[in-house]
C-alpha cells in the first residue's frame, strides 16, 4: 500500500458507537429512506475511531434508494478534520427494509475508493441493531472484499467504553451534535 495510506489491521470501536449511529439512521430510516454516517480516527495498524460524523442536510440526499453526501460536506468534513489529526476510516449507511446488507455497484464504484477503507451497509433502514449482521468490507487495492465473520471477529475490536466525539455536518460546516 502506498505510503499515504498505511494498512489498519484492526479497528477499534466503543460500543457508545454503534448505538449512536443507529440512533441517527434509524429515525431518517423509519421514513424509508437511506442515511449514513462517516467514522474518523488516526490511521494506524489498530485505529482507534473516536468520532462519529452524521451528514445530514445541506448537500446531503437521504432518498429510498440512495444516500449520497455531496463533495461540499466532503470539504467540510475534511477542513474540520485536518486540524484534528483525523481522517475518514470507515463509512457506514443503511439499505431499506428487506434489501440485503450487501455493497451495491454504486456502494463500491461512486463510494469511497481508499485502501483499508471500511464500508459498513446496515440493514433493514437501521433496525439491525447487532453489527455483527451488518455487511462489513474493506478496500483493497482496485475494489471492496466482504470480511467473513471469522474476520469481523478478530479485526474488528470492542472499545467498551472508550470516549468519542458525535458531530453534525453539512454543506455549511460541521458542529457538536446538541444532546
């Protein structure tokens, strides 16, 4: 892999994680529609995800069928998290009710294109609230390869309660999501 993209062996993610992202697609999933959101951390060979980013609004499109963040938010993500020392290293998002969890061609062609990315399709508009029944796939070299359950287990770690970060963006910035 090329230097700009060192490997991540394991991922690292705090239970507070998944329950927060589920909180955020399940309501806009609830409408039959697809949303999703970006998991940052510091790429290393065990990267640690420590915050969570819910695209949402200004040059998000959260339609039945599709879920697309424009390269605006993209902007404003990266502009925020620069100075942060993080970088995006997973993307997860949700299919509608009775769609399998699995990458469609547009998932793994018009999505993120990074070695070691991980793509993470949630099923049934995020009421499949146990992860290990998500579709998990990370990309190597020239497309995404699912991990087997085998794989989820040992590459994919627990960060019990370890602390993160839950923010808002859009076309207009990102911002600390109000609880």
């Amino acid at each position: 892999m090329a230097a700009n993209y060192p490997p991540v062996d394991q991922w690292v993610i705090a239970e507070g994680i998944f329950r927060q992202t589920l909180d955020a697609v399940r309501l806009i999933g609830q409408s039959n529609r697809e949303a999703g959101a970006f998991w940052l951390g510091k790429r290393e060979a065990v990267a640690v995800i420590s915050a969570v980013v819910l695209p949402h609004g200004i040059g998000v499109e959260e339609h039945r069928g599709r879920w697309s963040v424009s390269p605006e938010v993209f902007g404003a993500i990266t502009s925020w998290a620069k100075p942060r020392n993080l970088c995006l290293l997973a993307v997860a998002h949700t299919h509608l009710r009775g769609v399998p969890p699995l990458l469609s061609w547009s998932d793994r062609n018009l999505g993120v294109r990074v070695p070691g990315m991980l793509a993470i399709v949630i099923g049934n508009g995020g009421e499949d609230s146990d992860h290990l029944k998500w579709g998990w796939y990370v990309f190597e070299e020239v497309d995404y390869r699912q991990l087997s359950q085998c794989e989820i287990g040992e590459r994919i770690r627990s960060g019990g309660k370890r602390k993160f970060e839950v923010w808002i963006a859009n076309g207009s910035g990102v911002k600390v999501l109000e609880t």
